[in-house]
C-alpha cells in the first residue's frame, strides 16, 4: 500500500508521509562541529609531531655530520671521457673537422703511398672502374661427402638413405 508522500512504497521522503522537510534523527549541528574541531586539533598534533621530528633529525645530523664526499668538491678533472660544456659548438666543430677530412687529400702513409682523396673524387673513381672481384671459385673448398642417416629418427625428418 503507497503511503501518501507520492513516491509509491519505495518513497524518498523523511517518513511522515508528507516528502517535505529533512531527517531530523540520523544527525545534528553538535556532531558536525565536533568532527570539525577533533579533525583540527588531530591536523594540529600530526603537523607538531612532524616538526619535532624534523628538529630532532636537524640536530643530530650536525652532531654527526659525516665528512664530505669527493664528489662534492672536485679538486681534479675526472677522466675521460667528460660531459660535454658546449655541445653544439663541439658537434659544430666535429661536423667542420670531418668535412675537411671528406673534401681534401692528405697522406694517410707516404712510406707505402696511401693518400686520402675527396670523397666526391672516390666515388667517381669506383663509378668507372668498378668494384673489384674476387675469384671465389678459383679457392672453392673440396666438397665434404653427404653424411649417412644413423637411424630411423633421420628417416621421420625427410631425410633419405641413398646407397653408393
């Protein structure tokens, strides 16, 4: 049976019938204020505790200061390889030493005369002669004789016996 609240038995109302108004038992202002407060004043001893922590830990780190790493004040360079200071101007001059060294000649050996020639150069060189060519059958290796199949595993895997 509906009661008269107009929402059927399943009703959103506040009990009474009528669907206006509030529940008046499940709480009041007085709870409210003293959730706030206790949540203030746990807010206030958590904040006191961190500090006094904090303060304790202040002072016992200056009593036991450890000496200071080597790392902290570099009295030498450290070995090579080093971090870059100037990146672009370093990569800016690289670039410039290695184009210089694609576009001149300049002796690699003079003793057994091996010259460095411009890379343009070089690749004009190889488009008219060619790539050279090795005879790879002039030191073909000797043909091993096929191996014969030890048992029926070999003849499940395709392999055949051919008597000679």
């Amino acid at each position: 049976m509906a009661h008269g609240n107009g929402h059927g038995a399943h009703g959103h109302g506040n009990g009474h019938g009528n669907g206006i108004g509030h529940e008046t038992t499940d709480t009041g202002p007085k709870l409210i204020i003293y959730s706030a407060v206790g949540l203030a004043f746990g807010t206030f001893i958590v904040c006191m505790i961190v500090w006094g922590l904090f303060n304790f830990l202040k002072y016992q780190e200056g009593e036991t200061r450890p000496q200071p790493s080597p790392l902290e004040v570099p009295s030498t360079l450290p070995p090579e390889p080093r971090l870059q200071v100037e990146g672009a101007a370093q990569i800016r001059d690289l670039r410039a030493k290695e184009e210089h060294m694609l576009s001149t000649y300049a002796w690699v050996d003079q003793k057994s005369g091996v010259v460095r020639i411009p890379i343009e150069k070089a690749m004009d060189m190889l488009a008219q002669k060619g790539l050279p060519t090795r005879d790879y059958m002039k030191n073909a290796p000797a043909e091993k004789p096929a191996a014969k199949p030890r048992g029926p595993a070999q003849a499940s895997l395709g392999v055949s016996s051919v008597k000679q």
